[in-house]
C-alpha cells in the first residue's frame, strides 16, 4: 500500500549509512515533473587503508564521480541524496532487499523482500552495470532465471535510446506489445521506461489468449507496475479499436510468421514513432520460394536448412526495406547472443518521414521481383506501399 514519502525515504537513511550491513544500493529515474541531479547515484561499502566507508559514484548521464565518505560527511551527502527527486531507491543490505518506487500522488511504494546474510565485496571490482538490477522483486515475481535476465538487458539497451528520443512533449509516453505472450519483456520495459524515461509511461500488452491477459494483469499488480494493463485480444482487434490511438513506440516481440507483418503494419498505420520487433518463424516466404518455378541462385534454396535460413534473411530484409520506403530509419540488430536464441534478430526502426529515393525503391523492387515473392508486409500495406512506388 502507498505510505507518505517522507518517513519511508528517513527508513532507509540507517540502512544507507551502515558500511557493515549495507551491499549496494542504487537511486534512480525521476519523479513526475521534476528531475534529479545527479541523475543516478549508487552506493556501496568498500575498505581502504582508512577503514570501511561510504562509496558514493554519482553520474550527469556521461561523466561518473566518485567519493570515498565516512563519519558525518556520509551524512551529509546520504542527506543529500534521499533529498533529491528520484523517482526509485534500491537498497541491499545483507538481510534484506527494499525498493522504494514513488508513486505519480508522490507517495512512496515499498517493497521489503528477506534475503540470506551474504559476505560483503569491498573490492574496487564494480558489478556489472544492469539496466534492471539483478536483485530486483521483479525478477523473482517473474521467475526469471539468468538467461531471461541477460535477455532483458540486451533488449532494454535496444529501447532505451528509441524511448528517449520518441517521447512526446506534453503526454505521457505510450507502449503497446503486440502478441505480448507471458509478458516478461513487457513488465520489465514497464519498469524501466517508468523508472528512467517517463514515470506516467503507459503500456499495454495485447495477447489473444484471455487466460494469458488475466495473468499477466495478475503478475503485474504483484509487482507493483502501475500504469501497465492487459487486453485480450487479435491484432486484427487493436487495429479497430479507437483506444489504440496515439501510440508511439509498438513491440512484436517473437510473433511467430506473419503476425510480425501484421504487428508492424499496424505500427505504420498508427503512425507509432518507434517500433522493436524480433521476428520467429519465417514460414511464409520460405514456402513462395518452395514453389517458385525458377528462382536465381537455385543452390541457396535447394537444401531445406538453406532455403528456410535463407528465407529468414530475405524475409526480414524486405521488411526493413518496406519500412525505409515508408518513412522509418531502419537497423536490423543483432538481439540477444546467438548461444542463448537462434532467433536473434531485432527489427529496429524510428519514422523520419524521409521520402524514398528512386534508388530505395529500386532496391527493393529487384528483391521481390529477382526472387518472385511478394513480402506479407506488402500485402498488409499494399495502397501504402503502392502509392509509394509510384511516387518516385
């Protein structure tokens, strides 16, 4: 239950200040309407031929600074830091992990989870630096395992930048996942956008299966993300629903086949400034290359491995291509190590409105028609994409 700020934020001033019991602790994102400086703090213990003090690394976003404080000065500077506006504290001690998120009424959200007492690293050997920490509630809600979370890393360090650089003026940022599944990205983009980007971010999960939705709507109120919802329904059904307007940053996120092809036709009718899509299972092209009558190149597509690898490639460079000539600055990416997923590409693009090039349309022109196939997103987008090409 929310509680008044001030005494929550004086609860954790004894934990900040105990250079035996404290682990690490991180202060993060903003409150609503206000912006801290620093815009990031973390704390941990180390020793030094002084003795045990008060590590405190502060950073503007580019530059880090670091103080060594003991005595009345970690006093004063741990004061000074629970007297900024951040909008989320991370404190771990040895026995115990507490979060503290402030809430849009700017009340304080508390969460205190047991932990096992565990030695403490005084060592100069920072820990990784996690865009989510390793230890947060959420995780465990979510039961994530290791490889989950180096997989939300990776895609959070693909979002961050597109969220920054889309977010509106005068609105509240907003998120739609389309065929969200259970919704671990989902929540944990939630939570990361509403910490460092935007904290009256809205995001909405869409998946078919209405068990999934209450699940998911089940999972995030346990975690506290507030200003996350879930919506049973198709892609078909978004697109003709009138609350889906004003979208601004649209994920598909392993949508099997030609649901990424609906997925992002939807974000270009949306007009969505941002769009993050991994596509899985290539079936539709592999399968017009199975029965083309002549293709160029027939060795790439006479092994089934190679024509279905081959298919994924084609597949995706005609969606990027489609999407350059739509008005979006495209990058395919590499998503998360190939050891940990085969499929390990990401879709990344962000509108411009640039107009294509006769080159551009050329391009993929030769490519469709070269390979005599006819791309899902074209057929998705067809009076989009022909008036396109005949304008140049």
């Amino acid at each position: 239950m929310p509680e008044p700020l001030v005494p929550a934020l004086d609860r954790l001033r004894p934990l900040l200040l105990d250079a035996d019991g404290l682990v690490r602790a991180v202060a993060s994102g903003r409150r609503r309407n206000q912006h801290p400086d620093p815009s990031r703090a973390e704390l941990r213990p180390v020793d030094l031929k002084q003795g045990r003090q008060i590590q405190v690394t502060t950073t503007d976003g580019r530059i880090p600074v670091v103080r060594n404080l003991t005595g009345e000065a970690a006093g004063q500077g741990i004061d000074a830091l629970l007297a900024q506006p951040f909008g989320n504290w991370h404190v771990e001690t040895r026995d115990s992990i507490v979060q503290l998120r402030v809430t849009k009424r700017g009340e304080a959200q508390v969460h205190v989870e047991a932990r096992s007492a565990e030695r403490v690293d005084g060592s100069h050997d920072r820990p990784p630096n996690h865009l989510i920490d390793p230890d947060d509630p959420l995780f465990r809600i979510l039961g994530a395992d290791a490889a989950k979370r180096r997989q939300v890393d990776a895609f959070l360090r693909q979002l961050a930048p597109i969220a920054r650089r889309v977010k509106p003026e005068g609105r509240s940022l907003r998120v739609v996942d389309l065929g969200c599944g259970n919704a671990y990205l989902t929540m944990a983009a939630h939570r990361y956008l509403a910490a460092e980007v935007d904290p009256d971010v809205q995001t909405l999960g869409v998946d078919i299966r209405p068990e999934m939705a209450e699940r998911n709507a089940r999972v995030a109120a346990e975690a506290g993300l507030t200003g996350l919802g879930f919506r049973a329904a198709s892609i078909e059904q978004a697109a003709a629903d009138p609350e889906f307007t004003g979208v601004d940053i649209v994920l598909a996120l392993h949508a099997c086949d030609t649901a990424t092809d609906d997925s992002l036709a939807l974000a270009v009718r949306w007009r969505a400034q941002g769009v993050l899509a991994a596509p899985c299972c290539h079936h539709d092209i592999q399968r017009q290359l199975t029965e083309a009558e002549t293709v160029p190149f027939g060795g790439l597509t006479r092994h089934p491995i190679l024509r279905e690898r081959f298919a994924d490639v084609l597949t995706d460079t005609a969606r990027a291509d489609l999407l350059r000539l739509l008005g979006y600055r495209v990058e395919v990416v590499e998503f998360i190590d190939s050891r940990h997923t085969p499929r390990n590409a990401l879709i990344r693009a962000v509108h411009t409105g640039t107009a294509p090039t006769a080159r551009r349309v050329a391009e993929y022109t030769d490519l469709v028609s070269s390979w005599h196939v006819d791309p899902a997103l074209a057929q998705r987008l067809r009076p989009e994409v022909d008036a396109v090409l005949g304008s140049v």
